[in-house]
C-alpha cells in the first residue's frame, strides 16, 4: 500500500528577555542550581506575578514576522498538573485566547519548490525547572533556574507530508525567531524544541490517521531522524493488522529508537481556567505599528537580497539567508572587501564544514569575516591560489592569526618571479622526456590534457606557490615551440 505522511509540528521557542516571564530573577543560563529563583518562580505563599512587557513584546514580534493576526486581547490560564519541576502546581500559559493567531510561513525546500505551512496559531507560556538525576544517590534534585523562562509554544497544521518538510520548515523558523532577535537559537542549550505529532493515512484518503506525538527534539538532525523512524513503525505497525495507538513518545538519539511515554487514555485533564493573578494582556494598535517598524530584515527579504543585489544563486542564497549568524557573516565580509560569490561558496563550504566539524555556529568560530575578506582578497589578488587559500584558512583558524599573517610567517606568497619560475619550468620539461616526446606525438585536441602532468610537476616543486595561470602560459609557449 501506498502511506502519506502527515506531520504537525508545536515548537517552544525561549524568548531571550533579561528576566523571567513573571519575575525579576535572570534567565542566564549555566549557573548554579537554584540562584535564578526567586520567591514567584518558588511558588512562596502571597506572591504575585508580574508580566513582563519584553515577552510580550517578542511574542507580537513573531506574530507580525510571520503576518500572523496579534490579538489586541489575550488571556493567561492555568494548566493544572503535579510535577516535581512545577512547584506552582499549574502552569501559567494561553489557551482560547492567545496572544498571536492564525498565519503562515512559507518554506523554500531543497528541490527550490515553496511549501506553505499553516501556522494555528502561538500561545505566551512560562518554561518549567528541571529535575537532576545525577548525584542525589537515591533522589533527584530540583533545579528552578529554568522556572518562569518565557517560551510561546507556536503550533502548526498538519501542512507537512514528509522528514524533508518537516526539517525545511523547522530551519526556516529557527532563522526567522534568530533574525528577529527574540530567541538565541541554541538548540543543544534547549533554547528551540520541537514536538513533532505524526501520523499516516492511505495515499487519497482525506481522513487524518491516528497520531503519535514525539516530544522534546533539540536537533534538526534528530528531527529528521525520529520522524524516519515513526513513520516506519506505524507502517509496520498497519501493514501487520495493527493499529496507531495515539500516544505521546519519548526518541532517543543514541540508539535511534523511540518508547510510548503515555497514551491518550493516562492523558492528563489540566482542568484550565483563567488566571486570576494576571490581567488579561491588552494591546494598542499603536503599541502593535511600533513594534512592526522595529522589525529588522526577514530571511525571506534577505535571500531576496541576496540574489538580486550579491547575484547568488537562489539555493546558497536561503541557505545562507536562513541562518543569522551566518548571514551576518557573510554581510560583514562583503562590507569588508570580500567578493559575495566567493565568500558565499567560503561560507557554505569550508567555513560550515569546519564550524560543524567543531560544532560551532557562525558567531563562535575563531575565523572572523574581517579574515574571510582578508583572504579572499588574497586569493582574487593572486598572492595565493585557491589550494593555498584553504592551507591559509587552516592555519588562521588553529592559529589564531590572520591570513595575511600567516601567507607572511609561513612563506606561502605565490611565486610572481617570472624567471624564477621559467627556471623551474625549463627543469621540468628536461626531466621528462617520455611525457615530452607523448606530448609531441599527440594530435593538438589531447595536448591540453597532457599538460597536467607538467602542471602537477611544477606544483610540486614549488610546493603549490606558483601561479597557476603564468605556469600554464609558459609550459604551453614551451611545449608548443618543441612541437614545432
Ligand atoms: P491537542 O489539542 O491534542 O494538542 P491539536 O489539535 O492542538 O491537538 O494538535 C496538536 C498538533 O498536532 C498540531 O501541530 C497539529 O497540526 C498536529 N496534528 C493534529 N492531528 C494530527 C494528525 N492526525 N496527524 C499529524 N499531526 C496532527
Ligand atoms: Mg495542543
């Protein structure tokens, strides 16, 4: 039989404000446990919270990013549960009236086709603590440095059909919250998490299959993989007379496999009602313009950019544009000199696959966009070749020295003296009189071809350095007089 996928996605995304959704205490992540709690986020008899306008503010941000309706009104409720990492009992967040409705985003995938995805709509919420299992012998340990971090869960339709989709449309929501500045974008510090509901139906079918939902991935790449993996099981599952129990499922990375965590039936009834501490959160039309003309460039304007004024190709374009960091980047070494198309070609290869090699984005890696410049002015300039520019950005980057720097201390100039090099050609030629004498034999169209040998022989001697259009004039003016 014939599946379809289909694929809804609710994300938490954590807005990077200073303090806490509901306190004054910090948001700072890495510190000792339990120092960025105060009394709200302890849950102490008599405390009151206190909404912060910044989250609030982030939240519309993303609302109008993605041309989304903002409520003028919206409403705080509580979602009643018991958990170690809740001590509050409920958890503060939206429900029938959140913050940002309906809209949608679309998605530019690798095969360079749009998909839009349908945005339901995105709630304001606060972020749980955490429970330590290391440690405590026999205990766990409670952290609630993480209580009250502000998130809006944003919760999609199930527009996707396919890992691809689903990875295409995550990616191109992560560059737009990171644009927009309201999230860090630190997916490995939990800063984005993705909650992916998947179910099947029959090729034609209209009706939606039974769904799964796998919490809790902070990885694009075990995005990708978790939805491969469930879409395969629930296969199985209805090709062997079995059926899709709808159930919440835990991934686990390292073994790729996926457990249930709790079906429908265990589901919790979290019994919402408004919050009576919060007032509902009302905003101005005004309020609503000013934070729209506060919007900075979207990716999708950006890739626009890209292609019509750095005259990118369309795919390195939303690659790059898709990225903030990354994007920066590539800003920073064009403002500096750089060539867009050559930095673009440096910044989607070498510089992504050494900063994944290291696991480090753009805005970590220990080779700047002054040196990218640097260097590819080099190499446009020919005081390097392209083989010696990638020897250069090796040593910049474990070094920590600008390429300039290390062409000069490590003698990688590229050979300019024309009788310096003429020499070596000259040797060249004389030790190889077999090639020499193939070369005379061969009809003219081969010779080209032939040249290679001598080309890899030059490069050879002078380790790399000589220019490679000044060997090719003078083998060919050399060789040819010999055919003569
Ligand atoms: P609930 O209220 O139980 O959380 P929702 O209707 O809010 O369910 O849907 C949660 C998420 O699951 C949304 O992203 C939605 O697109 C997705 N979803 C709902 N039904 C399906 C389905 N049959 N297959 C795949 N995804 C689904
Ligand atoms: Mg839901």
């Amino acid at each position: 039989m014939n599946w379809q996928t289909v694929i809804g996605l609710e994300i938490h995304v954590q807005l990077s404000t200073n303090t806490k959704i509901f306190s004054g205490a910090s948001t700072q992540v890495g510190e000792a446990a339990n120092v960025n709690a105060s009394a709200i986020d302890l849950a102490l008899p008599g405390t009151l919270p206190l909404l912060n306008k910044e989250a609030v503010d982030k939240a519309i941000k993303f609302g109008l990013a993605i041309g989304a309706e903002v409520n003028p009104v919206s409403v705080f409720e509580r979602k009643n549960y018991f958990y170690p990492d809740l001590p509050k009992g409920y958890q503060t967040t939206q429900l029938d009236q959140p913050i940002v409705g309906a809209g949608s985003i679309d998605v530019t995938l690798p095969n360079g086709s749009v998909k839009t995805v349908r945005i339901h709509h995105a709630h304001l919420e606060e972020d749980a603590g955490k429970s330590v299992h290391e440690g405590f012998g026999d205990c766990s340990g409670i952290d609630l440095n993480r209580a009250g971090t502000p998130l809006i869960e944003i919760v999609t339709e199930p527009d996707m059909r396919n890992a691809d989709e689903a990875v295409a449309f995550a990616k191109a929501l992560h560059g737009i919250v990171t644009s927009i500045g309201i999230c860090d974008g630190d997916m490995s510090q939990g800063s984005m998490r993705f909650d992916v509901n998947i179910s099947i139906r029959p090729m034609g079918e209209d009706k939606l299959g039974t769904r799964t939902e796998t919490k809790n991935l902070n990885s694009f790449r075990f995005m990708e993989r978790a939805i491969e993996l469930e879409v395969d099981r629930q296969i199985d599952l209805l090709e062997t007379g079995g059926e899709v129990t709808q159930e919440t499922r835990l991934y686990n990375a390292d073994q790729h496999r996926s457990r249930a965590m709790r079906s429908k039936e265990e589901a919790n009834d979290y019994r919402y009602f408004p919050c009576p501490d919060l007032l509902p959160v009302v905003v101005s039309h005004e309020h609503i313009e000013e934070l729209r003309k506060s919007l900075p460039e979207l990716p999708a304007a950006r890739a626009e950019r890209y292609q019509s004024d750095l005259g990118l190709p369309s795919k390195i374009a939303i690659q790059i544009a898709d990225d903030t960091a990354a994007s920066q980047y590539l800003d920073a070494s064009v403002s500096k000199g750089a060539d867009a198309k050559l930095a673009a070609n440096w910044i989607t290869g070498e510089i992504t696959s050494r900063a994944n090699n290291e696991d480090l984005s753009f805005s970590e890696i220990p080779f700047s966009a002054d040196w990218l410049a640097e260097l590819l002015t080099a190499l446009k300039n020919g005081v390097v070749s392209s083989k010696i520019a990638k020897e250069v950005f090796e040593y910049s980057w474990q070094d920590n020295q600008s390429p300039n720097k290390v062409i000069e201390s490590r003698g990688l100039k590229q050979m300019s003296d024309s009788g310096e090099l003429e020499a070596i050609v000259d040797d060249v030629i004389a030790n190889a009189e077999q090639q020499v004498a193939n070369y005379i034999k061969a009809p003219a169209e081969k010779r080209g071809k032939m040249m290679g040998f001598f080309v890899g022989q030059i490069m050879k001697a002078t380790q790399g350095k000589a220019n490679p259009k000044q060997i090719n004039q003078l083998l060919a003016q050399k060789l040819n007089a010999l055919c003569e």
